[in-house]
C-alpha cells in the first residue's frame, strides 16, 4: 500500500516501519563471491510530512526468514510466540539517510553528504563475501558529479536471501511487527535498480500475474467463484473472464468487472452441472511490460454429486503471517485431498506483514485502508491457492479480519468513542466504516451459496449466513459475531467485581479473573449469541434431507480454556444465548466445526444435563500459538481409566456444564518427526505450539463422524507413520 510505479519510478508514497520492496526473481546465493547493485533515487516531494524523523533510503540484503525461500524471506523479522527461535541474521542496510549520512549496518559516515542532493542521487554498492566476512564499498553520486565514498566490513554467519529496497526509519522498534500504529515518514523515490555477480541467482518464474488465486462454491447447481488480482493502473482493463474447457477449447461461461476496492471479480454460473469435473481458468487481458497479455489461473471445479457418502473437511484457523507461504502445510493438505476446505476465522491478525493499521473513519479513507487489509489478506490467499483452486472453500471472517481484537457486533453498530483507540470496545460494534467491514466480508464470503436472508444489519452490513451441501453432507455457516451481546450491556450486574478490584477500568471488562466472583450473575436471557435470524435459519435448515450435518462458526459455544477465568470474548458467554444456540442446533443432529481458539479440542456440550447438546471441535492455529490451555484446578467428574486428568466432565468459567474429551495443549507433548533439512526448526516450532489443521471425515453410511488434528509434517508419510495431536483422532456415531 505503500509503493507505486509512476512514470518508470518506484515511489514510496507512504512511511511505515517495514517499508521494502523485495525482488522475488533474483536471490543472493550462500557461498561465497561478489555482487554489486546499483539504483538511482531521491527524495519524494511530500511537504506536509514532518522532517524529525531521521529516515534510511537504499538497499537491504541477506533477508532470510524462518526458510530461506524467496517468498519466507519477505518476512525476515520474525517477532513474538517464541518464533524468534526460527531468526536468521537481520539483513544488512546500506544506503543513506535524511540527515546527509551514509550507512553500512550500524556505522554511518561522520561526513554528510549536502541535503539538497539528496532529491537526486545514485547509490553503487560492490560486496565481497568470503567464509565469515563480508566487506562492503558504498558510492554515492550526487547530480553534480560529486562521489562521496563509504567501506566497512561485517562478520555474519551466512549471507544469503533476499534483496530488496528499502525507506523507512533509522531507528525501527524490534517489536514493530506488532505495532498497529500507520506512521509516515518522508519518503524517496528508486529507479534503474540493478543486481548483478556470481553470488546472484535469477529464477524469473519466481513472480506472481494479475491474478493471484480463486474461491469457489458450488451449491445446488450454483457455482460461485470469486478471483482477486493486484492493484492495476487507472487505465487498465477491468473485466475478467470465467471459462471452461469443452472439447479441448476454452469456452465462456461468466464476465464479471473487477470492483476496484476489494480487487476482486465475481462470477456467478447458474444450471452448472455439479456432476461433473470442470477444468475452467479465469483470464484476463493486462499490459504487461511486455506488451498485450494474457494472464489465467485456473484450477477444477470438482463433481458434488448428491449421493456421495464419505465427505472430508479440512479446517484452518487463525492464521499470522510470520510462516508465509506455509508451504509445508499446504502441501501435507492437498495430499489428504479433502473435499471442502474451512477457514474459520482470523484469517489474519492486525500486523501481519508489519504493516500497521490504516483507520477507516471516512469514504475517503477506505481505499488505503482496503489496500492496508489485502496486503494482510494476500498471504493467506497465496500461502493456499493451490490447495484452493481445485476444490470449495469457506470463510467465515472474525475479529481480527475486521480489525477488532475482540468483537461483540450487537448488529452492525458502531463502536462508540474513538475507534482508533479501541477503548471502548467492550461496549459492542465494529470499530471501521461499514463500507471497509462489507469489504472485507465480500472477500471472504462473496463465493458463499447465497444468503438465508440477505437483508443488511446495521449501518448496511451483510448477512452472509447459508448453507452448502457436500454429497449427503450439509453445513450451515453462521456468524457468530455479528449479533452477540457486548459485555457492556451488563456493566450494572459488574459493580460487585469494580468494587473488588477497586476501580471501574472499562478497557479490561473482558476478562475475570477474580474466582470468588459468580460468573452466572452477569447472564440475562435478553442477551444474544447466534440471534434469533441465525436461530430461524439454523431451525428450518436442520429439516433439510441431509444424512448428516455441521454447524461452521467462529468460536466454540463454550470456553475450554485457562488463560483467565472467564473471558467475554468466548462464546460460553452470554449462557442464555450459548443455551439456546445449543438447543437449536442439538435438534438437527449437527456436530460443529470452530476456530479462534488456536488449539485443538474436542468437547461435548451440555445444557440440561452434561452430553445432552453435540459435540464441538474446535482446530488449531495455523501460525499462531498461544498461551492458551485447558488446565482444570479441579478434578472432572467421570474420568474414564486410561484418559488424561484434564479431560471428563467440567464446568467451564461461565459455569457451562462441557465434557473434555481431548485438549492439545501447547507445548505440552512431543511428536517426532525425522525430515532432515531447511524447514526443520519451523516443523520443530509448529509442533510444540501445538499449530497445524484440523479434518473431520464424515462417513453417511455408518453415520459417522471423525475429529482429526493433525501437526505439519515435512512428508506426510504412510498413516501408520504419523502421530496426530493428543486425544485424535475421536471417531463418533449420530444418532
């Protein structure tokens, strides 16, 4: 969002703490020998911007991220979770700075180069790599001739990765990919950037065409497919094409127009013949630097037949940036071949990629800030499309989707007081322009079957809840966000907890941790959870003719976790609202699928009695781990023999009554693995965070359902070979 071409420049039109343009086609080798890069740049015209900040404008190289793989490399500062563990060497920053000095790592030039050059300068950097030390040689030339010189030399382990241009701050927090604040800076312009030498190596397949990957859906002979694609110049073509191979040609089945917020072109094809495998491809016509193209990405569109008994789920959640492209994981996937794929929730998490957040108040601020979430959203997409182009996926979008960290949406109002600051959020709605939230909906349930009801909730927001059948296989996707109660409605019932922390801090309503105050007091059958539309929806879809069912939402309707003891944000609270969700549900026989809680764990839910209400799989994280756990002080009510102690009948910090039947608590357990190579510390990381997907296969001729949660292996060998997750797989029989 930070970077434009214009009239043969790269500019930075923006500050930011990570602002770099990487190459993808050209990398630095780790053996030894020479390379030089070169590049003209200077200084942007932006007067508006302040001046204090010093600013470092030039090269970076030797980024390498937790692998050293073009695209791994992008995010080389991992930060948080213990994933510094997977840190190479930072990258080494030559260039200059706003302040006239010339920089090599962390040594600048006592000379200053005259600021006026500044707004037109060329850099030439020549390195020399050998066993553990790396000598650099830095010239700058300004317009009038002049070179001022720059040399030292650097002691690294290993230098290879990424090169990249860079302009951002001198001095940039270690924690910054964590900072959700959207700094500017004054900012310079690069143009003729070259790299060349025998430490390089070009592969120039390593790139991505206008179209990046596809969603689709097909429901009751509707396909829908949704396909995105880069940000284009004005004058770009902005229609796209849906085809089909038939007899070998390529034959069109739906246009559509690329909306210019989201990105994203929609094609809807009705009477599809679900039956069948389609081969199709999305094309579209773009100006390349080569002239006139043809760009396509295409994939198969899968038979759905109405008679098929065994149907797979795979179900990811929560999904950071810090291991993109997640190319272990995506691979161990489509080697199990499900036949729908499930992201469940935070499909991203406000400082993915270090970018930090661009507030939506106004109209005019949604296109930086559609800009500021694709960039997000991109890396779930590209980290998945391969497992994505041949067969359906779902989304349902979360909190942090919609930059929330915690959302109780009380039907699309606004968060009242200063969004930005997020302090009254415990008081309930979405804290961006509802034109920015129906965005960010549109690009992870645009594809949906369609809506139930569509008739918008508050301020225009959407109503995506539906229902998709897979073979004989039915699953009804609900928001379980976007009508629940905030825990501000109940700040009266409060006044007995403020009294005993001794003030009324409302920026921490969300969580309890007090254990002598009754959690049940702060219930009130007027609260909502699902909300009665969702309720309607869930009864009349639980009379279809499906053989067996699944509920698909955000967040289990229970809180199986410690990490305080009762927490607003989990769906155990409101308990009226979680009972009657609960009661629906139980009369249509479904199990439900969840996400948010970044482990895995099984529990059977209770209402009236324990047992009496479904079961309740919840996947782990994708690349997020936690320091959440299920770890009872108290000691369950019927423990089978040979089970954990944690597991058995509980109540949970609501005092909802759930039984544990499996809980894979981070870090708690070891599963071996013998893949010997590059990825072998992120595999090691995965697993004992507790990270990887979930499967849940349904068998309608044995009515059966099976929880799988599965770790990432580096080859997903013969079962037989694989330890899964404790406690899975679980396999059940509906009754």
């Amino acid at each position: 969002m930070n970077w434009q071409l214009s009239d043969g420049r790269l500019e930075c039109t923006h500050g930011g703490w990570v602002n770099e343009l990487h190459s993808l086609t050209h990398q630095l080798k780790e053996t030894d020998g020479d390379f030089r890069m070169s590049v003209n740049l200077g200084l942007m015209e932006r007067g508006e911007v302040s001046t204090e900040q010093e600013i470092f404008a030039g090269f970076k190289f030797g980024a390498m991220g937790h692998r050293n793989n073009y695209r791994s490399n992008i995010l080389h500062d991992i930060a948080g979770w213990n994933a510094e563990d997977l840190m190479k060497e930072p990258p080494v920053e030559v260039g200059i700075t706003t302040k006239g000095r010339l920089r090599i790592g962390s040594r600048f030039s006592e000379k200053l180069i005259p600021l006026n050059s500044l707004k037109d300068a060329s850099l030439e950097l020549a390195v020399h790599h050998s066993g553990k030390t790396v000598e650099v040689e830095l010239a700058v030339q300004l317009k009038n001739g002049e070179i001022e010189t720059f040399a030292g030399t650097i002691r690294r382990e290993r230098l290879g990765g990424n090169v990249a241009l860079a302009c951002h701050p001198v001095e940039v927090p270690r924690l910054s990919r964590k900072d959700n604040s959207d700094i500017d800076h004054q900012t310079f312009w690069f143009s003729d950037w070259d790299v060349r030498g025998e430490k390089v190596v070009a592969n120039l397949e390593q790139t991505y065409e206008p179209i990046l990957w596809t969603q689709y859906t097909v429901h009751r002979n509707v396909l829908k497919m949704l396909a995105f694609f880069v940000p284009l110049e004005a004058e770009a073509n902005d229609t796209a094409v849906l085809q089909v191979k038939t007899n070998s040609k390529w034959a069109t089945m739906a246009e559509s127009s690329i909306n210019p917020i989201s990105r994203t072109a929609l094609f809807r094809v009705e009477d599809w013949n679900q039956n069948t495998e389609r081969e199709y491809r999305v094309a579209y016509r773009w100006n390349s630097v080569d002239g006139d193209q043809l760009a396509t990405w295409g994939g198969l569109v899968r038979p759905n037949s109405a008679n098929q008994q065994k149907v797979s789920l795979a179900g990811l959640s929560c999904s950071n940036s810090e291991l993109f492209p997640n190319r272990f994981l995506e691979e161990n996937l489509v080697a199990q071949d499900p036949d729908l794929v499930y992201f469940s929730g935070d499909q991203i998490y406000e400082p993915c990629g270090g970018y930090g957040i661009s507030f939506a108040n106004t109209e005019a601020d949604i296109p930086r800030s559609a800009l500021n979430y694709l960039g997000k959203f991109w890396y779930t997409g590209l980290s998945f499309r391969e497992l994505m182009k041949d067969r359906p996926t779902v989304m349902i979008p979360d909190d942090h989707d919609v930059y929330s960290n915690d959302l109780w949406g009380k039907g699309g109002v606004a968060m009242p007081g200063d969004q930005e600051a997020n302090e009254n959020r415990c008081f309930g709605g979405y804290r961006m322009h509802p034109t920015w939230v129906k965005m960010v909906e549109h690009t992870q349930m645009g594809h949906h079957p369609d809506p139930y009801d569509a008739t918008p909730v508050a301020r225009g927001i959407g109503t995506y809840y539906t229902s998709l059948d897979i073979g004989e296989v039915s699953f009804a996707l609900v928001n379980d966000r976007k009508f629940k109660s905030a825990p501000g409605d109940v700040i009266d019932a409060m006044e007995p907890l403020f009294a005993m922390r001794g003030g009324r801090n409302l920026s921490n309503l969300d969580t309890i941790n007090e254990t002598n105050f009754d959690t049940r007091k702060l219930d009130r059958p007027s609260l909502t959870l699902l909300g009665k539309r969702q309720l309607d929806f869930i009864e009349e879809w639980g009379r279809n003719d499906a053989s067996l069912r699944a509920v698909l939402s955000q967040s289990p309707y229970c809180q199986p976790h410690h990490l305080m003891v009762a927490d607003f944000d989990s769906n155990g609270w409101p308990q009226s609202g979680r009972n009657r969700a609960l009661e629906t549900i139980r009369e249509t026989g479904a199990v439900m699928i969840h996400g948010d809680l970044h482990f895995a764990t099984l529990v059977q839910q209770g209402v009236d009695d324990w047992e009496d209400s479904g079961w309740s799989f919840t996947l782990p994280a994708v690349s997020t781990a936690t320091h959440r756990a299920w770890r009872p002080d108290v000691e369950p009510q019927n423990l089978l023999p040979g089970m954990p102690e944690y597991t058995g009948r509980f109540l949970d910090g609501w005092g909802n009554k759930v039984t544990i039947w499996a809980a894979a608590n981070p870090y708690s357990f070891l599963i071996e693995d013998d893949y010997v190579g590059e990825g072998r510390a992120t595999l090691d990381f995965m697993r004992n965070a507790g990270l990887g997907y979930g499967m849940v296969e349904f068998n309608t001729e044995d009515r059966e359902v099976t929880f799988e949660s599965w770790p990432v292996y580096g080859e997903l060998r013969d079962e037989a070979a694989r330890e899964q997750h404790p406690g899975f797989p679980k396999t059940i029989v509906i009754d």
